[in-house]
C-alpha cells in the first residue's frame, strides 16, 4: 500500500509534465498525494472496517475535493446515486493495491477487486485493470517469479507484455484508460532491479506519471519486501494523519 502511495506522490510532479527519462529528482517542492493515495487509503480503509467500498470512496473523496479526480469521478462523488458510471479508467487500478496484500487466494483477491472497481468502473476493462494489479501484488507477495507475473498478465487478462519499456516509450502517450496503461505500468515493475527503479521506470514513459507510478510501486513494494526507509519517511510525511492511522493499521494487519 504504501509502495502505491509513494508512486503517486513522486509521480504527481510530472503527471501534467510528462518526462522520457529515468534521471529526475524523486521529490521537490511540489511533490504530494493526489487522488490516488486518497482513494488507495479508502479502499484499505473499508477493507480493514469491514465497510462499504462505495461508501468509504466517496467519504473520503469529499473530504478532499482538491486532490485531482477524473470529471466522471468528481460527478459521482458528488451525486446522490450510487450507481456505477461504466468507466474505463485506470482509476480501478491505483486504488486496488491493499487488496493484494489481505486476501490470501487468487480468487478471493479477483473477487475483491471486481468488488472494489465496481462501484464506478464497471465497464470490462476497469474491471480487468483491477484484478491484474491486485493479482500482480498477490503474486508478487506470495513470492512468484517475475516470468510468472508476466505470464499470468498475458495469458489471464490478454494484456500484451512481451514488450520493453524500451519498445514502449517513444510513441507511449498520456491515457488514462486501463487498457492503455496497466500492462505498461506492471512491464515498468518487471524490468526494474529494486523499489526505486520501479518507479523512475514507469515515470519514464511519459504518461499518467502517477497512476501508472503508483500502480507499479504497489507491485515493487510486495515483490521487494518494502518500501526503503528514506522514501518511506519522505512520503509519509506528506500525508494527513488519518491516513497515516490507516497505513499503520494496515501494515500491523499484514504483520
């Protein structure tokens, strides 16, 4: 969790800059939480109080209205429905990363995260942008290789993986779409060598820096055993206290 955490705010810089390279600083002035981390806290939190996923999203949405959400998201926060808007979007996927860290069968993390997506993106690829990430952490946790991690991607969800950053990055373009960005996101996880290179490698593309940083630190969080120390305090020091009280209680539920 807090590997997705640490993509978003290092990412939030160079979302509306898009960068080609892996040489940047990891934080500057600017650098903060954005929707991501909101709606990852809310997931981990509903998961941990047994609440509502819709609910609990929506909660702690509004109580940060600022942080950056889609126009559909921001509709729905503020609607009195409850109803799923069939997106698309890879905001199913930055917020799932918890779900692969407290569920401990394949199949009840693909339940879960269906779960969680589905109170706004119900459209088939929100749904699949969930569950690769959430089992991309799953698999990585349980100690699979990055070849089984690659393969699962493929052959489970028909995401195209036999590709490198190299080959994606000079026409790779900013999207928001699941489709678009997941199996690019979790290829800047398998080509990485630690927790940091994961995130330098999906910043890199130039796309939803972000999102796409904070679905693949999610990922090298688990396969890595953590976060490191200095990025950790760095991050954490941006966040507001109650959602450092969930990322604590998380991290003693995983203990």
């Amino acid at each position: 969790m807090l590997g997705a955490i640490a993509g978003d705010v290092i990412g939030s810089v160079y979302e509306e800059f898009p960068i080609k390279t892996k040489h940047f600083p990891l934080f500057g002035e600017y650098s903060t939480f954005t929707d991501d981390t909101v709606l990852t806290v809310a997931v981990a939190h509903a998961i941990l109080n047994n609440e509502n996923y819709g609910n609990t999203i929506k909660s702690f949405g509004q109580r940060y209205p600022d942080a950056g959400y889609g126009m559909s998201f921001y509709e729905w926060m503020f609607s009195p429905s409850m109803e799923p808007y069939n997106s698309w979007g890879n905001g199913s996927a930055m917020r799932v990363s918890s779900i692969g860290f407290l569920f401990d069968s394949v199949d009840s993390v693909l339940l879960e995260a269906k779960k969680s997506a589905e109170v706004t993106h119900n459209h088939p690829e929100g749904v699949k942008g969930a569950q690769a990430t959430a089992l991309a952490v799953y698999l990585a946790r349980t100690g699979a290789s990055k070849d089984t991690i690659r393969s699962e991607m493929q052959k489970r969800f028909g995401y195209w993986m036999d590709r490198t950053l190299r080959e994606i990055r000079p026409e790779y373009n900013f999207t928001v779409s699941c489709q678009g960005s997941v199996p690019e996101a979790i290829i800047a996880f398998l080509e990485s060598r630690d927790f940091e290179s994961a995130i330098r490698n999906a910043i890199s593309l130039g796309g939803d820096s972000d999102t796409m940083a904070s679905i693949a630190g999610g990922i090298a969080q688990a396969f890595y055993g953590g976060v490191p120390d200095d990025i950790r305090q760095k991050v954490i020091s941006c966040l507001p206290k109650e959602f450092e009280k969930v990322l604590y209680a998380f991290e003693d539920r995983i203990k």
